[in-house]
C-alpha cells in the first residue's frame, strides 16, 4: 500500500486537515489486497499459458481471417474467467450490446426472460422492456422482472412463481446501477444458482458483469453462472482498450452470440485493426487498476461519511463493484462536487458538466467525465440523476494519485 499522502494534502486542502489524518488512519489498516494479487496472478499464468507473444499484438484487417491475436485474447479470456468459450470483439461496442447479443442470441420468439435483480438500468430497459423497433417486444420475447427483497437477496418465492417452461434466460445485474441497492456478491449468486439447480426448470443464466470484474478473487461464472458479458472501457480494459466488449461463458452459448453479431458461417472472420495491442495490455494492467479505484473508492467514502453524508457502501464493507455513492441531498452540492471532479480530470478540465437528458432516463443526468476514452468507467468518473436526493455515483481512477487529489478537492469544495 502506497503511504497515505497526509502532509501533502493537508497542505494544499487546509481545510479538510481533521478529516483528512482520520482518513489516514483508517486507509493505513489497508494492506495490500490478496484479491488483486489472485486476479494479477490468474491475468499472468493466462498469457503465459497461451503463449502470447509480440507477433499476435500487430491484429488484422479486411476480413480478420487467420488472426491468432484474437484467437489467442479470446482464450485468455476463457482461462481467466474458467470459461469454455468467450467472444472478445472491438465491434461489440458498449457493454449494453453485449447484453443484448448474449441474450438475444440464447432466446426465441414465445420464450421469456426473467430479471431477478428488478428493473434493468434504462439503457438495457429500452432493448427488453420497450416497445420499438428491434425491442424484444415487438419480436414476442416476453420480458419480467422481480425485485430484490428489502435486504438485497433474492426473492426466492417471486421467482419460483415466475419461472416457467417457457424462462429461456435469467437475468442477473452485478452492479447497483442508478440506486442504493448493494451490488450482488459472487457468492450470493453461487447461492442462487445453487437454488436454481434444484427447480423443476432451470433456464440459462446470465450476468450483466459490468463493473465487476477483479472485484472479487472469483467471477460469476465460476458461481454457476451460463454467461457473462461486459464491455471494454470498463475494468477489464484496463483504461486502455479504446473500444469492445465480451462475452464469456457456456460454449454453446457463446456461440449463438458470436454467430449473432457476425454471421452463421462466419465466425472466424472479424478484424481486429490496431487494437489488440490496448486490449491485451489493458487486460493485463486490470486487476491493478481495479485494485487502486477500490482504494479510492474506500477514501470518498471514509471522507464522505466524516462529513455526514450518507454513503454506499460503507468504507470498510466489503466490495462487489468499483462504484461508491454519496447522497448529497442538494441540487447545488452535486454540481459542486461534479463540476470539481470534471476540473481536476486530465481531459476537458475546462469543461463544466450541466445535466442533460439522456435516452432512457427520466430525469436529466449531471456526468463528470474527463477520461482519456470516452464514457471509460475505470477512469475517474463522477455521475448521478440530478434530481433528489441528488446522489453522485463515483467510480474509477487510474491511479491512487489522481484520485485522492480529485476527490479531495471535490470535498472540500462540499466543505466550503
């Protein structure tokens, strides 16, 4: 663990000295994660096992036949997430897209798909739950959806009454989204699928992983989950990936997906350009960087709750996604804060974040997001629904540093 950079802080942020020596404290009871090092070690036996080496960054053009740095990504990526197959493509272009190919590819006209985390975040909700064109809706995929209980577990009873012959998929949200819900532990969802094993039906199980992987020393998919998918410009690009997504899981399953986004007959097709490169490192540098915005996650935390805000998680409990919330209740302290956080980003500092509508939502979104790949989630980032309580949903950091001065400054601007 980094020391904790007390006296430079508490030079430049005098006005946060007292909170600042308790976050200190507090942080310096942190030792170096075990769950970083697990992950770092697991990315690192992958890419030695398979052998990458320099010829397979350089990646493909045209037609992308016979691109052995994707083949061998991909299998990387089957070793990491102990999966049988997975589909690593720069054109699945946000982890939404993958969602959906990974569900629309697995389920049929007159099938249905059952969340059983709540109502999906508006971005997903507009492809399952809406009516439109391409919506499952308009081709007879029929789409519910059941509530955690109060405490966040599964509703075991709801779902058992839902699920039926016709349950082609189960979804499951790992992250809380736009609400105070806790983000869902791989362990809860092992004890959900260890449930599910022993029902009259057992329907394909897939989870939404944005914002979770590293988080944990174990995925989903080695928790009984079918499949699993996310995007690129999250944790496991690493902050590097320009682009893409993933797919991971059952073989078949991938498959389907893969055949889906390309074409029956043309999965060894799909050209790569220059990107392998960014992948494959980011990819690499992920567990780290998930490891360091854990940290700084921790620290908005402890400084949040010093300065009665209520925040979620706590500071000490245990992490299942990068994102930490902060409720600041006011209109005018969440565009402080955001506006702050925009200002000590190393891309458009000089920019002022001003909420905006967003497809989808209905209330506008204030988003700070000075992040050298647009909309990357494990750069620093700071975002909410301005409307109340006005709750900031932090994420990311490429780096303790950047961080711990962002956040502090965001702060004592509250503070001011």
């Amino acid at each position: 663990m980094h020391p904790f950079p007390t006296k430079y802080l508490k030079q430049h942020y005098p006005v946060l000295g007292t909170e600042i020596e308790e976050a200190a404290t507090r942080l310096s009871t942190q030792q170096y994660s075990d769950t970083s090092f697990a992950n770092q070690d697991k990315v690192l036996k992958a890419f030695g096992r398979h052998k990458v080496s320099a010829d397979d960054l350089w990646g493909s053009t045209g037609y992308g036949y016979n691109d052995l740095g994707r083949e061998k990504l991909e299998a990387v990526f089957c070793t990491v997430f102990d999966t049988e197959r997975a589909l690593v493509r720069p054109n699945i272009v946000s982890g939404t897209h993958a969602i959906w190919l990974a569900l629309s590819a697995n389920v049929k006209p007159g099938q249905k798909v059952l969340s059983v985390t709540g109502e999906p975040y508006p971005t997903m909700k507009s492809v399952l739950a809406a009516d439109g064109p391409g919506s499952f809706k308009e081709i007879g995929i029929e789409f519910d959806a059941v509530d955690l209980t109060e405490t966040g577990d599964f509703d075991y009873n709801k779902i058992q009454d839902w699920i039926d012959a016709d349950t082609a998929v189960i979804y499951v949200q790992k992250s809380r989204g736009y609400s105070l819900r806790a983000p869902l532990s791989c362990g809860a969802i092992d004890e959900f699928t260890n449930w599910l094993n022993g029902c009259t039906y057992r329907p394909v199980v897939l989870v939404d992983n944005c914002y979770g992987e590293f988080v944990e020393i174990l995925e989903p998919s080695q928790c009984g989950a079918d499949i699993i998918a996310g995007s690129l410009i999250k944790n496991p690009g690493g902050g590097l990936a320009e682009t893409g997504g993933y797919i991971a899981g059952r073989a078949d399953l991938v498959a389907n997906a893969e055949q889906k986004l390309l074409a029956p007959g043309l999965t060894d097709m799909g050209a790569t350009g220059t990107m392998l490169r960014s992948i494959f490192q980011g990819f690499f540098l992920a567990p780290h960087w998930v490891g360091q915005a854990l940290t700084v996650a921790r620290y908005g935390a402890i400084m949040g709750e010093l300065l009665s805000y209520e925040v979620y998680p706590q500071w000490k409990a245990s992490r299942h996604d990068i994102v930490q919330t902060l409720v600041l209740n006011d209109r005018n302290l969440m565009s402080r804060f955001c506006s702050t956080i925009q200002s000590r980003s190393p891309i458009d500092s000089f920019v002022t974040p001003t909420e905006g509508l967003i497809p989808g939502y209905n209330s506008p979104v204030l988003m700070a997001a000075g992040s050298f790949i647009q909309g990357a989630s494990l750069e620093l980032s700071a975002d909410g629904p301005a409307c109340p309580p006005y709750i900031v949903y932090v994420q990311g950091s490429l780096g303790i540093e950047h961080g711990l001065l962002a956040l502090t400054e965001a702060f004592a601007a509250l503070k001011q």
